[in-house]
C-alpha cells in the first residue's frame, strides 16, 4: 500500500518546483495540493488561511520568521477563520516546515528550556520520526503554569482543572498533559483507578499528538504497567527526541532505564535459549538413530527455537523468549524418552 504524502511533504515538493511565489496564489496551490494527493479538506484549509492572511505568505517567503511573528500570524488566522487552535498550529507548523522557513526561533511544545541544541535539531529529528509540532502563545502558556501550580493545592483543585481543561480543548498540548498527569498520579491511590487511567491515557494520547515530548514518555511508562502492554510500543515511544527531557519529561526517565536493563537481560536470555537449542540439536542428531521420525520432529522444533532466538535478539528485542524454552522442554523430554 502507497504510503500517503504528509503535507509537510507535499508543499516542499511544490515550493521546489514553483519557488515561495506560490504562497502569493492560494487557489493555485490549493490545487497543486490535490494533484499532490492531499486530501481536499486540507487543501482547502491552506488556500482559506492563506486568503484570510496575508501575512502568512509573507512570512512562507520570507525563510525567517521570529517567534512573536509566529505567534501572532496563528492569533490572527484563527480570528479571521475561526478554525480551532489544534489545526492551525498544526497547519501552519507543517507550511513552515514544509517551506523550509528557520524555525529555531519557535518555542516547541515540550521544548527545553535554555538548551542550545534544541532549535533547528529538534525541528530536524522531530521531522524525520514524523512527531508534530505546534506553536505557543505566550500568555497561553503563562495560564497553563499558573494553573499547574494551583493544581497542587487541594482548594484550588477545581478551578485549575477547569482552566486546564479548556486550554486542553482549545489545543494546548502541556494543559492536556498536565491533566493526563493528575489523573496518572491519583490513579494509583482512588476507588475509581481504572477510570482515572483511562482519563490519563486519553490525555496523554492528545498531548502526544500535539507533540509535546514528555507524553510520549508517560504514554510509554502506561504501556508498560498495563496488563496487555506492548515493550516494542512502548520503546517506540522513547524514541521522541524529547520524551524523557525537561521538568516533565525527566520523571519517566526511570522508564528508560528499565526499559535498557530489561532488553539487556533478555539478550543474555537469547544467548540461553541459542545454547540449549543447539545442544539439544546434537542430542536430536543421534535420537535420530534411534527412532527417526521423533528424532527428525526434535530437529527441526530446535532449529525453530534457534532462528527465533537469534531473530528475537538482533531485531525484535523486547520479544518473550518463553515460547522457544517451553519448546525445548518439550523437545529434552520426547529426546530422554527415545534414548531410554
């Protein structure tokens, strides 16, 4: 199946061929955006933005743009268009990014603070995983701190959840997190547990998808503690530049250590498994002798457990190696049952 173009993708594969002058024409890159394959919806969310401000195309064609800047071209589209503030920080960070506007002067939900490697870096590795990345107002996200601080003291509990929760739906990643975070923390301790870990799942999925870093990390650390969790998804997690980085962020960075040791002790465990299954192919080699067709099927279950082993180690390391051990049990008892 053809992987769709990200739109990110699509219009740097238009500004190369047509030059920034195609921001100055937003029906025309509306359809340049089709034939692209973009859906039409999208397409037509660039053209609307780009209508209603001009500015923007400006700013697309000009390769820098400061922080301020940014902040106000995304005040100002929503207000001309109404359109939420989750899909114009979404739609505006992928133009600029597409463009190839210098971004190292934005502020990147789930940033750390005073690192000089962040900037164009971050942006850089944040593209090649395919995270998002959105914009922040500044008084936006003086209301989130402010409403996380409250959100300790039990008095204030509610007013700040409130607070949150309506930044949270107007699209501000770190509300969202910080809700997800309040729930993760009482769900240990409430009658209502399960409910409250669904909450924070739910938050922290939104959060991620906004791309603040330090989610992916929670979203990781609840893969793990869940009963149906997946090791593999949850090191896919950790992969987010910055997951376990920041104030937020360095609270999962337990995980990653677990995570570390874990796949250490598991590839000693496939060292284990590789060393019983090639001893019990020499004991099914001889069997052999004795009664083919048990010795035959004891060969080829220990080649089996072999490959997987091997397999398991070098490509698919969080794997359980259970499966190949209780094989081979199988495989020693019908062996001891023939040479006997």
């Amino acid at each position: 199946m053809e992987k769709k173009v990200s739109l990110k993708t699509a219009i740097h594969n238009i500004v190369k061929e047509n030059g920034t002058g195609i921001f100055k024409n937003p029906s025309e890159l509306r359809k340049q955006l089709m034939i692209q394959e973009i859906p039409e919806d999208s397409a037509i969310t660039v053209e609307l933005m780009l209508s209603a401000c001009p500015a923007l195309s400006n700013a697309l064609a000009g390769g820098v743009i400061s922080r301020m800047e940014a902040n106000s071209l995304v005040s100002i589209i929503i207000q001309k268009t109404s359109l939420t503030p989750a899909i114009t920080r979404k739609v505006v960070g992928e133009l600029f990014m597409g463009s190839g506007v210098d971004s190292s002067a934005f502020r990147v939900a789930g940033e750390l603070k005073n690192d000089t490697l962040i900037g164009e870096r971050l942006s850089t590795s944040l593209q090649k995983k395919g995270y998002q990345w959105s914009l922040i107002n500044d008084s936006e996200e003086t209301s989130v701190k402010e409403a996380r601080k409250k959100l300790s003291k039990t008095e204030w509990q509610d007013a700040a959840l409130s607070e949150l929760d309506r930044l949270a739906e107007e699209g501000n990643a770190e509300a969202n997190y910080a809700i997800g975070e309040y729930f993760y923390n009482i769900g240990y301790f409430k009658s209502q547990e399960d409910n409250n870990r669904i909450q924070a799942q739910k938050y922290m999925e939104r959060s991620a998808k906004l791309g603040y870093g330090p989610a992916f990390g929670a979203l990781a650390d609840m893969e793990i503690l869940s009963d149906s969790g997946s090791l593999e998804k949850a090191a896919r997690f950790l992969e987010h530049p910055i997951s376990v980085k920041g104030s937020d962020g360095e609270k999962w960075s337990d995980t990653v250590g677990w995570m570390m040791n874990y796949q250490h002790d598991n590839s000693r465990r496939a060292d284990r498994v590789l060393i019983i299954a090639l001893i019990a192919l020499i004991v099914s080699f001889f069997a052999a002798k004795v009664q083919p067709v048990a010795g035959t099927i004891g060969f080829v279950l220990c080649v089996i457990c072999a490959v997987r082993a091997v397999f398991c180690k070098f490509r698919n390391k969080y794997q359980s190696h259970v499966p190949e051990m209780l094989l081979l049990m199988v495989v020693w008892l019908l062996m001891i049952l023939v040479l006997l």
